[in-house]
C-alpha cells in the first residue's frame, strides 16, 4: 500500500473512531436523561438497570478515547515521518 493511500485509511479510521466516541456520548446522554426522569417514576427495573447500563457505556466510551487518541498521535506521526503534505501536492500536480 503506498503511503498515500496508507494515510487516507488512517485519516477514516481517526474520523469513525470520533464519530463512534460521538455516539456513545449521545447514549450517556440519553440514559443519563432516563434515570432523571425515573427519579419521579421510581420504576424498579429501570433503578437497578439503567446504573449498570450507563457505566458499561461510559467504560467504552473511555476505551474509545483512549484509542482514538493514541490513534490520531499515529495517524500525525505517520504524516510527519512520510511527509505526507508533499506527496499530495505532487499528487495534485500530476492530477
């Protein structure tokens, strides 16, 4: 694989890995919006739950963190060490 090619595989990878962090936020968030609400309701399956529930999400929300910032350090690093910017603009110029 060349490393142009190599670079845009990695560059998509660092964007699903913040869309997939983004999603998972959105499920804190809405969880964290369920249990308010069942604080009035007071459903017992949804007390004993709903807790469990919001930790495993905010665990992988953490563990996608973590990867996509060691990821994105990769991803820089690799553009940095292959000079990346100047084979797109040679790229360009033959295009």
């Amino acid at each position: 694989m060349d490393k142009l090619k190599k670079f845009g595989l990695m560059e998509k990878i660092v964007h699903e890995l913040e869309d997939l962090r983004n999603s998972q936020q959105a499920i804190i968030t809405k969880l964290t919006k369920i249990e308010v609400d069942n604080i009035e309701l007071g459903d017992k399956r949804l007390e004993k739950d709903l807790p469990d529930m919001h930790q495993r999400v905010s665990d992988n929300l953490d563990n996608i963190t973590s990867i996509l910032e060691d990821f994105a350090k990769q991803t820089d690093s690799f553009s940095d060490n292959n000079n990346i910017q100047a084979l797109k603009e040679q790229e360009a110029l033959k295009g």
